[in-house]
C-alpha cells in the first residue's frame, strides 16, 4: 500500500511539469469583456449575451456550465422549422458537449456577432428557490469573414437553475422564429446556426 | 376514423396469401442494429476476438441507413434454419393490437392512436403492419403537429437460399404555428419510400467466407418550409461483398466493400433539378488473440459526391440572403474522402494488463457552390493505460491520452488557405482503490488535462488554454446495511487562459475546496434516516487583475448545505418521505490588499434556501396506486452593494396523482396502463401555463 501510494504521488507531482499551459498576452487596453456576478440570475442570461457579442468560448461555457462537474446538464431543443431543415442532427442528444463543440466552431468561423437576448420579452421574474423559467425573443446578427450577414430572430423559453454557488442556463428552447422588424420576413432560430457548425 | 381507414387497408393487405416465409420482423429492423453496435463496441474494448461474421461488420459504411450487420443477419439465418420445420401450417396466428393515449405535460399535451397487426407465418415468418396517428398540442404557444404513419414489412426468412426483406413507409407530418406577431407559419413533409433488401451470408468458398447484399429503395418527398417547396424522389441501389479468411487459429483477416449510387430529381423553392449520390467504402482489418495478447488493426476508406439543389451559403456555411446580387439557390457538388487507421491492442500477465489505442483520421470536404470551399483535416489519437489489481479489492490504475487534429479551410475562390485550426488535448488519469480494514475503503482519482487551441497564421484572436486538474480522496464505511458513512475531500482547479491580448482580460484561475461527509441509517424496518454535509469554497484569481486596464477582482464564493431525508414505510401500502435541504452561499469581492500581502473581501450577496419536501405513495389494490407530494421553499436573499437590498421569495407547489395498471380479460387483454397527475404550484417565477396542469401518460391498450 505504502508503495502505490508513492508511486501514485510521484506520478502525480511529475505531472505538473508535464502540462503547462502557454503564457498569455497582456490584455490590450479597451477589450475587457465585463461579466456580471454569476450569483444573478438574470446576470447570466446578460453575460451569455456578452459572450456572443465579444466570441469568448469560456464566458458562454460559463453561462452553461462546460467544464463544471457540478453543473446541470445542459440541454437544447430546437424548433420545428430546425428539426424539418435538420434531420441528420441528433438533437435528442443535444447537451454540453454538443453546445460547447458548436460554439466552438461558431466562434472560429464568423468575425462579428451582434446579439441581443432579451430584444423582446415574453416572460420575466423573479427566480425562487433556485429556479428561473423565462421566455424572450433574442436577435442576432452574424458577419463571416467575408463580410456577408445573416440574421436571426426567434422566440425561446430558458430554464436557469442554481447549483452550488452560481446559477447556469440548463434548458434553452426554441418556439419559433420570429420576423425581421426591417424586412417582415421570419427569421430562422439559433437551432439552423447550430445544425450548421455543430458537425464541422 | 383516419386511424380506422389505414388499418383496415392494412389488414386487407395482410389477408392477401403470402408466399414467400420471413422471419421475426422485430429482428430484421433492430436487432441487427443493435447487434452490430454491440460488435462494433466490443471490438473497441478488445473483447474476444471476432468470428468471420463479426469481422464482417467491416464492410458497411458507418453513415449508410441501409446496411445490415452481416453478423447479425448470419445469426439470424442460423436462427431460422434451426427452427425450419416443413409440416407448420402457412398462417399460424394472427394478431392484432390497436392502443390509443394521452401523454400530457406541463409544455404540450399529445393525443394519439396505434393499430399493429401481425401475421405469422410457418418457418417463422412473419408480416406486420402498423398505422398510427397524433396530435400535439403545445400550452406556452399557439402551436400545433399532426402526425400520420404506416408500415408494412414483410421478410421471406429461410424459404430461399438468401435472405428478402420488403418494406413500405408513409410519414405525414404538418407543423403549424402563430408567432408573437401573429404570423402563421406551416411545415409540412410527406415521405413515402419502399424497399427491398437481399442477403445472402455465408458463402464458402475454400478458406474464406463471403457475404453478399444488395439493396433498392424508391423514395418520394413532398415537403413545405415557409411558403417553400422542399421536395425530392429519387432512387437508391446499392450492393456489398464482405469476406473473412481465418489465417490461422489466432488470426482472422477481412475486407469489405460497399457501393452505393442515388438518383433522381429534387426541387427547391421555384427551382428543380437532378439530384444524385455515389457512395463507396473499402475496409481491411485483421483481429488477433494469441497468449497473452490480443487486438485488432483496421483501416478503412470512405468517400462520396452528391449533387442537390441547396440555398446559396457563405463562408461559414450559413445561408446567404443580405448579400446583393447573389443567387438564392444553388446546384451544389459536395465531396468527402476520409480514410481512417486503428490500433487497439491489450497485454494482460497475471495482475497487470497493459493496453493501448492509436488512430489517425485523415480526409477532405468540399464544396463547388457553398462559399466554405475545401476544407481538409487530420485527427490523431493515442490513448494508453496501466492497470495493476494486487489484490480482490485494490487496485491501481494509470491512463495517459493524447489527441491532436486540425482542420484547415479555403474557401471558394481563395488562392490559399486559411491555416490550420489546431486543438491539441493531453490527458492523465490516476486511480487507486484501497481496502483499508474491515468494511472500509479509500478511493483516490487524480486527473489533470490541459486542451490548447491554436489558431495557425491568427487568422482568429481564440486560441486558448484550458488547464484542469481535478484530485479526490473518500472514505467509505458500510456495516452491510446497518449503518453506511462516507467522507469526501475534493480539490479542483480549473486555469481559463486566452492567449491573445484582446480576449486575455478575463483569464482566471479558479481553485475549490469541498469536504462532504455523509450517512444512512437504517434505523428500523419501517424507518431510514439520512444525512448529507457540504461545505465548499471557491477562489477565482483573474490573472491580470493587477493591470489598470482590467476592472475584474478577486473573489470567492461559499456555500454550505445540508440535506436530511426520513423515510418511513407504515406497511406494506404506505410510505412517506419526509425531506430538508438547507442551502446557504456568500459571495464575496476583494476590495484590497494591505502592504503585508493580506486581503480584504466585500460580500456582496448572501442568501439561504430552505425547502421542505412531503411525498406519500399508498397502494390501494393491486393494480392502483394513489400517490401525492408538495414542497415549501423559502428564499431569503441579501445585496450589499451601493444600495442594499432584501428579497423574500416563498414558493410551492402540491400534485396529487395515481398510478394505474389494470388488465381485463386472459385471452384478448384490454390493458389500462400509465400515470396520471395533477399539479398546482405557485411563486413568482410560475407562469400562467404551469399554475395548474395535468402530467399524465396513460395508453389503454387491446389485443386479440
């Protein structure tokens, strides 16, 4: 026993020096992403939005929980529109990985994003007892790096829960989609921009 | 009366003679699915080394819907010859089921119906049909989905020197729904699409083994999105040859190859055009066990063209409609070739066993219309592990991972590309399990792993570094059911760091302490008491909190709980659970940091949520049981900010249900099957749609 445990140890102490991760610039003057207190409710529904709008992977795996083991379990339901344009996707299986592997993707592929998560909203309170239930209408306006546009504008219904000391988005689910105040058209939900990057 | 009308048109087409014999349907849709994944699994772990039919599992490409496991169609074919008997009758029974529902539930409420039918036949063929009918609809929006489907198979079995299966499905869906302004939008799809699929396994041929199929399907899709056409038919053929050869007692050697070639014509919006798909795959395996080792060596080689009509998209892949001048609707040409190599092996001498794995993926993806253009990427992967049980009860185990893959872009038109988006993943793991003494045990997990993304040439500001490390220690004692204790110590640490200066503002090193102890206690048969602690502390450092340009602070947040659980059975009808959890947190900001290096923190919140819970279940007969359950919370929450602040919240909530399973009649059963409840709660997070609302899922059922 006393011989495993050494060899455990020694092991374990080596394997500091064999993952270390790469220095960091020193951040630039203007480009702070400010995130509220994850202690809010409502504050991570605001930073989930903040993440979109500055494409930082860690601040939306924040919002959902990626990376925490005590976080609940993510899930994504699309709309009817996504699920009949999307067949092949296995939203039945939609959870953290899935979301973090899309958002990934998203972020590496698109150059600017404009999002607005409460650009409407349908239904807001108070959260109790460590649960939050909210319906809003987000917008959402993505640039590739050639500089087309597209939009996007729907209704959806979150479930936020408190778990441990910060609460996290466990449920997003998109209605439908909404129209273009500029053109009247609908625009498609988020469920389209996740079929299309969740796969790469 | 939609529901009626298909059945019957389905029992008529079941009352024509049959003449060929088939076998279990249930068997020919799934279980060779299910067989095939569990060879496809077992391989990966290295499990017995595979017969000729279980290498034959090497031909069929992963994606194609259409192929079979020839292992599993081998097993099957076995199966019926077994059980071939010539003096059955032809019809040996005739069944029918038809069931109906309500599913209910706080988003949606489904009403739907089922008809199956089927016919068996001698040698164990058998025909089946099924037709069935829904209708959703949901409570938060004005939304509703009608869905219409029916299904005939029939499968020849062993009447012929090969395998036939025949197969016709309808799917009929329409999605209607009205937006917040009011907006009626429509989905429809119609899909129509039959089938035939030959087999023939277990062909021998001097020392190897064939297995030869073919399929042919006829598809037809009529589809509607937003005011749209969307709809496609064409026609599907495709065709295989798997083969094995047993080298030696220890050595079996197999190739397969798969063909598959798609046409005809689809439409899209305003535009129609021909549609095609050509598909092929080649595999090459070898699977070995000899002594003390075993394992398999793989590769294989896929790639396919298609041609379809699709919506003109930009360089991300998303569809393009703000940019002027651009074409909507595209012909698009898109090809893969992927080929793909594996190495799994496993050594195992008395207590130790060594294993490893090593794969490299490897292939190309483009696109003749899409502004994506070409992509191109690699995958490599090394996993290997150390394991060593030095007794019944402890063991040691060391693993080590490595993943690295890239995938690099040109998009359409580009002169070159755009460099490679690289992640590499460095994973270690260490497990250690240790009897201590009587009725107790330690466990031990380390586990540290460090993911990079690199972003060649910067053609984006994302690369990062993710830095986790993760180290438990728990002590657990059971006195075999009479008393059980536990004790937890956790450590965690999770670094977030970006590497460039615009995104690196936010870098953070975030370190949790937790200790949880906890017990159950059996105290007499009718009651159990248990008790979980927790008492959890994380400091996140952000890493250039120091510079003037980054406003972030130090903090720290705490949180205790404490969760208490009785339960009593009063007899062999009545239970009751009664439970307490207590959660308590603070959050806490630095403020500043005196000259001796000392801290100083500012809370900024503290709240405490108790809740209370009551649940009872009594069997009132054999086949009803009433049951019930409410909770109180109570959520006390305090800001201390510029302003400070208190908010009360109480909110609850009762259901009162049964669960109901009853049957009348031996012969042709009439079943009364599920559960039903209804809620009522109350709050200020609760919505309109969920202050009071029926969960329920029950399904009465007849057969005869």
């Amino acid at each position: 026993m006393v011989m495993m445990a050494a060899v455990g140890g020694s092991l374990v102490a080596a394997c500091g020096c064999l993952f270390e991760p790469r220095d960091s610039e020193p951040p630039s003057s203007g480009g702070e992403v400010v995130y509220l207190p994850r202690g809010e409710a409502i504050n991570v529904w605001t930073n989930a939005e903040k993440a979109l709008n500055a494409l930082d992977f860690p601040g939306w795996g924040d919002a959902i929980g990626g990376g925490v083991a005590e976080s609940p379990s993510f899930r994504y339901f699309p709309d009817g529109q996504t699920l009949q344009d999307f067949p092949n996707v296995d939203w039945d299986n939609w959870g953290r990985e899935a979301e973090m592997a899309f958002i990934n993707n998203f972020f590496n592929n698109v150059t600017l994003v404009q999002a607005d998560l409460t650009d409407s909203t349908i239904f807001f309170q108070d959260p109790s007892g460590g649960e939050a239930d909210w319906r809003f209408i987000y917008f959402l306006t993505v640039t590739d790096p050639n500089g087309a546009t597209t939009q996007y504008r729907a209704s959806c219904e979150v479930k936020l829960r408190l778990r441990g000391s910060f609460w996290y988005i466990e449920e997003w689910i998109d209605e439908q989609g909404e129209e273009d105040p500029g053109t009247g058209a609908i625009l498609p939900t988020m469920g389209s921009l996740r079929a299309t990057f969740v796969s790469r | 009366m939609m529901v009626l009308i298909v059945s019957v048109g389905l029992w008529l087409v079941l009352a024509a003679p049959v003449q060929a014999q088939s076998q279990d349907q249930s068997q020919d849709q799934s279980q060779p699915e299910e067989q095939a994944d569990q060879e496809e699994v077992q391989q990966d772990r290295l499990g017995d080394q595979p017969t000729g039919a279980a290498a034959d599992t090497l031909v069929a490409p992963a994606d194609s819907s259409v192929v079979r496991s020839l292992s599993a169609l081998n097993a099957q074919a076995q199966s019926g010859l077994q059980q071939e008997l010539d003096s059955e009758p032809f019809l040996q029974s005739f069944d029918v089921e038809p069931s109906s529902g309500i599913g209910a539930e706080v988003r949606k409420v489904r009403y739907w119906g089922e008809l199956s039918s089927t016919a068996s036949l001698e040698k164990n063929a058998r025909v089946t049909a099924t037709a069935g009918y829904s209708w959703d609809e949901y409570r938060k929006q004005d939304k509703t989905v009608e869905l219409r489907d029916g299904t005939v198979n029939h499968n020849t079995g062993t009447a012929f020197p090969f395998i036939m299966s025949m197969n016709v499905n309808w799917n009929w869906k329409e999605d209607q729904t009205v937006n917040s302004a009011g907006v009626f939008n429509v989905n429809k799809s119609d899909v129509k699409r039959g089938s035939i699929n030959l087999r023939k396994p277990d062909i021998t041929m001097g020392f190897m083994k064939h297995a030869v199929f073919l399929d042919g399907s006829l598809r037809d899709q009529k589809g509607e999105s937003q005011g749209k056409r969307t709809d496609s038919s064409e026609g599907i053929s495709a065709g295989g040859l798997a083969s094995t050869y047993k080298v030696l007692s220890s050595m079996t050697l197999a190739t397969g190859i798969w063909r598959q070639h798609n046409k005809g014509e689809g439409a899209l919006g305003e535009e129609t055009s021909p549609i095609s798909t050509d598909e092929d795959s080649l595999r090459f395996g070898t699977f070995y066990r000899r002594g003390l080792w075993k394992g398999y060596f793989n590769v294989k080689r896929t790639n396919y063209i298609r041609r379809y009509l699709d919506y003109n998209r930009n360089t991300a892949g998303l569809v393009d409609t703000t940019t002027p001048g651009v074409q909507k609707i595209v012909n698009e040409l898109e090809e893969k070739d992927a080929i793909s190599l594996e190495w799994a092996n496993q050594f195992r001498l008395g207590r130790v066993g060594v294993g490893w794995y090593m794969a490299r993926d490897t292939g190309t993806h483009g696109y003749q219309a899409s502004g994506v253009g070409d992509r191109e990427r690699l995958q490599d992967q090394v996993t290997a592990d150390l394991s060593y049980r030095y007794s019944a009860q402890d063991s040691v185990t060391f693993s080590f991972g490595y993943l690295w893959k890239w995938d690099d872009q040109r998009v359409r038109d580009a002169t070159a590309a755009r460099g490679r988006q690289i992640n590499k993943k460095r994973d270690f793991f260490f497990d250690w399990n240790q009897h201590l003494f009587q009725r107790t045990s330690l466990y031990f997990k380390f586990s540290q792993g460090l993911s990079q993304d690199i972003a060649e040439n910067r053609f984006n500001e994302n690369d990062r570094d993710r830095l986790e490390t993760h180290s438990s220690l728990q002590v657990s004692s059971d006195w075999e059911g009479r008393f059980r204790a536990n004790m937890l110590f956790s450590y965690r640490q999770v670094q977030d760091l970006s590497i460039r200066e615009s995104r690196s503002s936010n870098n953070n090193v975030k370190d949790t302490f937790e200790i949880s102890p906890g017990y159950a206690w059996p105290v007499a048969s009718w009651v159990s008491f248990q008790q979980n602690f927790l008492i959890s502390i994380q400091y996140t450092e952000f890493v250039f909190s120091y510079l003037p340009q980054v406003s972030r602070d130090n903090n720290y947040n705490k949180r205790g709980t404490l969760n208490t659980k009785v339960s009593f059975t009063l007899n062999e009808r009545l239970k009751l659970i009664v439970s307490h959890d207590y959660n308590a947190r603070f959050n806490a900001t630095r403020t500043m940091t005196d000259a001796t290096g000392k801290e100083f923190y500012h809370i900024d919140l503290e709240q405490r949520i108790s809740t209370l819970d009551f649940a009872m279940s009594y069997q009132a007969s054999p086949w009803l049981k009433l049951e019930g359950a409410t909770f109180r919370t109570k959520d006390v929450k305090d800001s201390f900010g510029r302003t400070d602040s208190t908010v009360d919240n109480r909110s609850g909530e009762v259901w009162l249900g049964a669960t109901v399973n009853k049957s009348w009649g031996h012969k042709n059963p009439l079943t009364l099957a599920g559960t039903a409840r209804n809620y009522h709660a109350y709050g200020p997070n609760v919505q309109e749609s969920n202050k009071e609302y029926w969960d329920a899922n029950l399904t009465l059922s007849w057969q005869f």
